[in-house]
C-alpha cells in the first residue's frame, strides 16, 4: 500500500493534485498528513524527503517529493492520464509544466483555501496577468478539443488527467475569491466543484481548524 505524505488540505495546493489522481484511478493509499508551520514539521517531513516539502508518495522504499514527479510516476503504469495523441499529450504536458513553474504572483496572492467563500479581493497586474493566462490556456483546450476528445469526456483533453488535477487548485482559488470570470472558465470551474472527489477534499479541509494568518487573504465574504 502506498503512502501519500501531505499537508493540511485547507491550504496545501500542491499535496491535492497527487491526491486527487491516486483517489481518481481508484488506488488505495495510506495518508499521513503533517501541520505545517508547526515547529515539527520540518523535523517530520524530514522522515521522508529532504527536500522538506509535501507531497511525497512512499512506495516500498521509494521516495517521490514533487508531485509532478509522482503523477509521472502513476502515468507510467496508467498512460491514459496524459491523451493518447502525441501533439495532445505534448500540450497537455507544456500546460501543466507552465502550471508547476509559474503563477507566483496568482499563489502568493490568492492562496487555496478551501474555507473561503467568494471573498473579495484586490489583486495586482501581475496576478490579474496569470489569470488572464489561465483563462487563456482554457479557452485554448476548449478551441482545439478534437471530436474524440469530446466523446471521451468533459475534461480539458476529453478525459480526466493530470492537467485536470493541476488545475484543481486553482479552481478552489477561484471559488473562494470574487473574480470576474469567462462563460469558458466559468464553465470549466463548474466542472471541477462537480467532481466528487475534489468535493470530499474540499468538505475535509473545511473541517480542519488550523488557521494559518499568512495563507489567510480577502475580506468578507
Ligand atoms: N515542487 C513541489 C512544491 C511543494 C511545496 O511547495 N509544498 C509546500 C506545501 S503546499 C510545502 O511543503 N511547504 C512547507 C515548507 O516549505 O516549509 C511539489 O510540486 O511537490
């Protein structure tokens, strides 16, 4: 059995996107889920990479920190979470690595938060610029989705993959932040608050409790 070692599911964008392809192929996993900013963290998450981040998915002895690197790894074993074409499987792949490298202004500003509502919010250029990107890149999918992609599925590609769990984050951003959206985005984001499995992370990092000032952003709801 594998474990999937996590932060907070209130706050922890990164820890979603592993967790959410493992929930969705249906693999069964052991969580063990760290507090972070406690002063233990570091010390705990030490047990399990060096790089003293979460996610890591421990496999046997294996250690996998990056959850780019742990979709991968699943993608090996499960191909069709990346599409079958390869023009589609390089774009899809080009999304989610612009995703896993950039948007800094967006995550500093907008930090997930599963507990906030429609907050109201300022943003600077540079995060309204990321935005406009993502948006960009949805419109994009939904412009050059092939009949085959169509009949396969909803999801950005047709089917349901790793692109679709990169973006999960981001959605849960934008539920919780009053932003002027597309009809495109809007529908996309619609999309994802229906999958059932972002809908369970969602209620149990509502449930937690910690409050972490620094990851709380927006005014009322
Ligand atoms: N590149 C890493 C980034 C992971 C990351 O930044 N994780 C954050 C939590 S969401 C973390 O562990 N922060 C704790 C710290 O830096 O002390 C990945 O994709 O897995």
């Amino acid at each position: 059995m594998p474990t999937l070692v996590i932060g907070n599911k209130n706050y922890s964008s990164w820890s979603l996107r592993p967790w959410l392809v493992l929930k969705h192929l249906g693999i069964g996993f052991d969580e063990i889920q760290l507090e972070l900013d406690t002063p233990t963290f570091k010390q705990q998450i030490g047990l399990y990479s060096e790089a003293g981040r979460v996610p890591v998915l421990v496999v046997d002895k294996l250690k996998i920190w990056d959850s780019l690197a742990i979709c991968e790894y699943l993608a090996e074993v499960h191909p069709h979470l990346w599409p079958d074409d390869r023009n589609a499987r390089a774009l899809a792949r080009a999304i989610t690595c612009e995703l896993h490298s950039g948007f800094s202004a967006l995550r500093n500003e907008l930090p997930m938060n599963c507990r906030a509502q429609q907050r109201q919010i300022e943003i600077s250029a540079e995060a309204r610029s990321d935005l406009e990107r993502i948006e960009q890149l949805w419109q994009q999918c939904s412009n050059t989705r092939t009949p085959e992609q169509n009949s396969a599925g909803p999801w950005l590609f047709g089917r349901f993959g790793i692109v679709d769990a990169f973006f999960a984050p981001i959605v849960i951003r934008l539920l919780g932040y009053r932003l002027s959206l597309s009809a495109n985005s809007i529908a996309y984001v619609e999309l994802q608050r229906s999958n059932p499995l972002l809908q369970a992370w969602i209620r149990a990092g509502q449930a937690e409790t910690t409050v972490l000032p620094h990851e709380e952003a927006g005014g009322v709801e």
